[in-house]
C-alpha cells in the first residue's frame, strides 16, 4: 500500500506537537510496509542535527541511513511555511476584529513576522503538490491540519484517488469562537469532501461533528502515541533548592498561560521554594512575561523559549509536576512524555487525552483554585507524587505508534475497498 502524504514539518524542523506526530506515525506505518511519499513545504538542513538529508535538488530527502524509516521518501516545495513559529496565526486583538471580508487587510501585518502572505503560500504549497503527485505512485492520499487540505482536494481531483484528511487541531481549538473565517471555510471544506476525516480524539470527534456539520460516521478516532523511552539518557542533575513545576508547549491562548500564572500566584502564596517554568514560544510570550511582573512573581517563573531534544529530557527530569492547563486540547502527546521520565501531570478536562488517561489529575482550565490546590497536594505530599508516577508509568505504555498505525491501516484499506 502506498500513501501521499501532506504536511507542514517533520523532526527536527518542528513548532508543536504535529511534527512529533507525523514523525512517530509514518515510522509506525514504515514498519508495517506502508510506502509513504511524504510532501513537505520546505526541509533545509541547519546546525541541528538530523536524520534526513538532501539527496538531489529535485526534492528528495534521503533516509536510506535511518532503518526505521525506510519506507518513507520526502519531497520538499521551497516555502517558507511556519504557521504556528513565530507569533501563532494570529493575535487575539485580531481574532476579535476578524471578519470574513477583511481577512487578508486585517492580518497582513501580522505576518511580518513570517515575510510571506499565508493564503498565498497554502496555494502554492497546493499547486505544487499535485505537480508532484503527477510523478508518484499511490494508492491514498493522506493531508495533515488545514493548511495541507488544499492540496489534499486538489489532488484527489486530479488523481481521482481517495483523501483522507487528519485533524490534530481546528480553528476553534486554536482560536475559540474568534474564529478565522478563512481558515474555517479550508478546515470545513476539505473535511466535506475528504472520504474519510481522522480525529485525534472524541473531544476533537465532537467538534468537527457539531462545528463543521460532517456525518458522524464518516469521522474516525486514532489516538495519537509517544515514542518509546528505552534509549532516554538519565543524566545527573544537580541537586536544586527549589520544587520545579513545569508548563512546556506553545504560549498562545489555547494553551492557558495566564491560568498557569494565576494558580502559580496562589501557590506562592502557600508554598516559598517553588519555581515555575514556561518552555516555549509562542504569540503570548511578551504579554505573558509582563503578566508574571504584574502579579508579582516575576522572580518565581522561568522563561526557556522553545526548548529541543536533549534539552527537553533534562527540563522534564528536572520537574516534579508538569501542568497542561490548556483552553482547548486536541490530543496533547507532552502528558504522556511528561509521564515517561516519572513526572506526575496535572490536565485540562478540556483535552483529548484526558477521556483516556485515568492517572493524572484533572481540572477544568478556568478554575485556578483547583489547579492551585492540586499543585500544592502534589508537591507537599510524596506518596501520592509516587503514585501518579508509577500507575501513570504503566498506564503510558499502551499509547503506542503501532497501535495508531494499525488503526490508520485499517482506515486506509476500508476506504480503498468502498471507492474501489
């Protein structure tokens, strides 16, 4: 079986979690003989150190090196496409004036961050596609998250080959009801037309069922996974004076930095020797500094920016609890990453993981109290820290690739058998 897969990045070009999915899904999927062409808006190799290399000009990145991915050859469109690197789409001040008229007059500016007109390269990036799609063999067509469902239609009509479109996120997780209407209209077309919709989660199942109005039984949920922890190296870390409570994802509105913030304020206020620390980037970052200077525990919270790799291991080994307070959470694979080096989490109930992991402590993102008071359980009492750490170390294990691979196999062979 073949896929033409679409999506915006892959490790360790990566602003999120959807890069971390892509990568642990297609190795799975490699693993069980699925050929997969993998269409990226733009791969170019830095100091990072990587896995994939650029084999000839035409596109093509090698990965004959890298046995686990043998099945999966990638091709590259030289654009500069990094919807979520800098600042997010967009600010919420522009959410607000946002209007499905104006879209292009009133967030241009904001895209000075990123020196390109968004519509315009989720056009190319569409256009190029299908010329690359007319030099490939496949059976499916596989788009991750709206700015690849142009060229996942467009593909499919040209090809006459089956779509599948994956949502790990919409724009109502992303922005609330300040929804951007252009971005809705791609999301609510491509689901429309695709043969099948794969959703990260029930909590996402419900959105695209309620908000976008597609046909229950045309969605289908695969869970995501987390790669297995065997080769992490557990270093040794000096011996610090201060608990650490970590927040580690992109500081946008989705994510709830403030509501991280105010229960952080309320903590302070019980316990002293308690850092908090905020790994990532993201368009709430300057507001959410200042935020921390107005409640005057500016001292108390630590800013990393976006943290990679090895330096990833050492933030969580560090932790003794990770909170994700998010908004609106489609999935969320940092719990479970969070749980493999032995650190209890405290989610959001507004989460896709929460409906399936059952040992981790759970509040609604707006109620600060909760939050507060959990934190502060969990840090003045170490048998039940232990507890949240070994049931969740067990509990993490069936959250595996394979297992989601096997589910989009299955997908992909049902929906080859009916448009057959």
């Amino acid at each position: 079986m073949r896929a033409f897969m679409l999506g915006w990045e892959f490790p360790p070009f990566i602003s999120g979690g959807l890069g971390t999915a892509c990568y642990g899904l297609t190795k799975a999927m490699s693993r069980l003989g699925i050929q997969i062409t993998f269409v990226l808006p733009k791969a170019s190799i830095t100091g990072q150190n990587s896995h994939v290399k650029m084999l000839s000009s035409e596109g093509y990145i090698n990965t004959e090196e890298l046995t686990e991915l043998k099945n999966v050859r990638f091709r590259k469109i030289n654009s500069p496409l990094k919807p979520y690197v800098a600042s997010g789409i967009y600010s919420r001040q522009d959410r607000k004036n946002n209007n499905s008229h104006s879209w292009h007059s009133a967030h241009s500016g904001q895209f000075d961050n990123y020196g390109w007109d968004m519509y315009e390269q989720v056009q190319r990036y569409a256009a190029k596609a299908v010329e690359i799609a007319a030099l490939e063999n496949f059976d499916i067509i596989h788009a991750h998250d709206w700015m690849t469902y142009p060229a996942g239609v467009n593909t499919a009509k040209i090809t006459h080959k089956p779509l599948i479109v994956h949502v790990h996120s919409t724009e109502f997780d992303r922005s609330g009801e300040h929804v951007n209407q252009m971005i809705y209209d791609i999301e609510r077309w491509g689901m429309h037309f695709a043969d099948r919709v794969i959703a990260v989660s029930n909590y996402t199942k419900n959105i695209i069922i309620h908000r976008y109005g597609v046909p229950s039984e045309k969605v289908e949920v695969v869970y995501n996974g987390v790669e297995c922890n065997n080769g992490i190296y557990h270093q040794s870390l000096p011996e610090k004076n201060d608990r650490i409570v970590l927040f580690l994802g992109r500081i946008t509105m989705q994510k709830g930095p403030e509501y991280f913030l105010a229960a952080a304020k309320k903590v302070l206020g019980i316990i002293e020797n308690v850092k908090f620390v905020m790994a990532g980037d993201g368009d709430m970052l300057h507001r959410t500094i200042e935020l921390a200077a107005q409640f005057g525990i500016g001292h108390k919270v630590l800013f990393t920016r976006f943290l990679r790799g090895s330096d990833v291991d050492r933030m969580y080994q560090m932790a003794d609890l990770y909170v994700m307070p998010s908004v609106s959470e489609p999935f969320g694979i940092a719990p479970l990453e969070a749980l493999q080096h032995d650190v209890p989490v405290l989610i959001s109930r507004q989460s896709g993981i929460a409906e399936v992991l059952k040992h981790a402590l759970k509040v609604d993102f707006w109620d600060i109290n909760q939050m507060a008071n959990k934190i502060i359980a969990v840090l003045n009492h170490p048998p039940l820290r232990t507890a949240l750490c070994e049931n969740g170390r067990h509990e993490v294990n069936k959250f595996q690739w394979e297992n989601s691979a096997a589910r989009v196999k299955d997908i992909y062979e049902q929906t080859l058998a009916f448009s057959a």
